[in-house]
C-alpha cells in the first residue's frame, strides 16, 4: 500500500515537474535533447524499415520520435505529462511529421497489446522510473519478438557511494528523479528482462550549471548547494563529471550509454 502510494506521488512530482511551460521550453530546445549525439547515435546504429511500427516511451518534447518518423510507418510518442506530449504534436506537425501520434502513458504500464512494435525507443529517461525492472518487461511485452530496443540514459560508475552522491545531486535538482545505473547493471536489468544487448556505446556531454538547472527550476538556495556538492566531488565521480569553473559558472560532463537491444 506504501509502495503504491509512493509511486502514485513519484508520478505526480514528475508531471509537476516536467509540466510547467518553462521547463516544457527547455526539453524542447536544449541542445542535448534535441540534438545530443545520442540521437545521432541511435540512428546510425538503427536501420528502421518503412514498414514498422514504433514506440516512443517518455517523449518529452519528442526528439526520438521525430528522429525515426520519416524513416518509418508510424510513431506512437507516449509520455505521463500532457504538457510534453502537447509540444511533441506541435513540434512534430511544425516538422511535417503527419504519421506521428502522440498518447498519454505510463512506461510502467503500456496501454499496448503484446508483440505490437517494431522498434522501442526510450532515450533519457530511465532514471525517472522507480519500478525500472517493471518498465523492462513491459518493453520486452509490447516489443515484436525479433523486434528491436534503442534506449539511451545516463549513466554512474560502479561504485556504491558514488552512485549515492551522484543520484542525490541529481535529486536535488530535480525530485522526480529516480535512480542513475551503472552500465553492468543496466545490461544484467535487461537480460533479466529476456532483451539481448547487441550494442553498447558510452558518451560524455557537457553542461552550463545554470542552463542545466533553469530546465528544472531549481531554487537559490538549491543552486547553492548543487555547486557545493560539486566542489566536494568524490574522487571516484571527479573524472566522470570534470567540473570546471569558468566566467561565474561551472561546467560539468555527465556520462551517457547508448543501448541497442533485441527481443
Ligand atoms: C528528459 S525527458 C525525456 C527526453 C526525451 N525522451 C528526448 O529524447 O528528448 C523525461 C520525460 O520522462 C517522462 N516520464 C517520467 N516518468 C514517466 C513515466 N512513468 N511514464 C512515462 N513518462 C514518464 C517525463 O514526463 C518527461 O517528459
């Protein structure tokens, strides 16, 4: 019942967070989601065929869906904010993208039969869902067998302690976020989940500490503590996220896995 409760809030933080028109600006035009090299990534090591059928999970402004749209059949663009979806249906009808449909959805629970699609993509997103093994099985049910999984989310190092303090600062500038994976872990999740790893790649992307936190709004007072956190970096996190700072800001790198997957 606790649990239950604790997911039904989860969901609720991450409408809130995610649907304010602010927040709804940046995820559609920062320039890591709409033109991270995980996008170009996932197209060079995907060839989709003009007959599939594709999900899109966690859209938020909708630039994987777009990504395959011309090159498929058609594009179901799900998220659990209204918000982002409306800004995924614009972008895509401003993009000319007439095959691109956008639905309300929870990725723990996918309205969708088994064995429907093609090609499931999920970029950037994983670290939101606190039933993550869930989410896995439901990708593996709703995926064609045969079919393919395209998923991208940031990753952490090995380590215990880092990956608390990682996930923390990631927790303080966003409350919806969950959990951040590392790379072993993320592969042993999906195998568990009857999905083979075919490819994997790793990346690292820069970001400008206030852009970064303007996406979510965080306070002041919440900035403050962030730019502490990152002075007092532990070792095993220092090479990952390179802080710099530099002209009254920091930079910082974060690390993300490409993921192709089959079922
Ligand atoms: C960082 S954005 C996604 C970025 C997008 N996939 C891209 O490639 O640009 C994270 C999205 O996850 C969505 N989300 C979080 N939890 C979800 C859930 N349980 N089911 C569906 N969507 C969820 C949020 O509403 C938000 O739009």
């Amino acid at each position: 019942m606790m649990q239950r409760r604790q997911r039904v809030d989860n969901k609720k933080t991450v409408q809130q967070q995610f649907g304010g028109q602010q927040t709804i600006h940046g995820y559609a035009t920062s320039t890591v989601h709409a033109h991270g090299q995980s996008l170009q990534r996932l197209a060079c090591f995907i060839q989709p065929q003009p007959t599939w059928y594709v999900l899109d999970v966690a859209t938020g402004a909708g630039h994987t869906a777009h990504l395959f749209a011309p090159r498929v059949s058609q594009v179901i663009a799900t998220d659990i904010t209204p918000g982002m979806l409306a800004k995924a249906a614009e972008l895509a009808a401003r993009l000319g993208l007439t095959n691109v449909q956008t639905r309300l959805a929870d990725a723990e629970s996918l309205p969708f039969d088994d064995n429907t699609f093609d090609l499931l993509t999920c970029r950037l997103a994983f670290h939101h869902f606190p039933q993550s093994q869930q989410v896995l099985a439901e990708f593996a049910r709703v995926l064609k067998s045969g079919g393919t999984l395209g998923f991208t989310d940031n990753i952490v190092v090995p380590d215990k302690k880092a990956a608390a303090y990682y996930n923390a600062y990631e927790r303080l500038r966003d409350p919806s976020h969950h959990w951040v994976y590392p790379l072993p872990r993320l592969r042993k999740m999906m195998a568990a989940a009857g999905l083979t790893v075919i490819t994997i790649d790793q990346l690292s992307k820069e970001f400008e500490f206030h852009k970064w936190a303007d996406r979510q709004n965080v306070s002041p007072a919440n900035r403050e503590k962030l730019l502490l956190l990152m002075r007092n970096i532990p070792a095993a996190l220092k090479l990952l996220f390179a802080p710099r700072w530099e002209d009254d800001t920091m930079y910082f790198n974060l690390w993300e896995a490409v993921i192709i997957a089959q079922k």
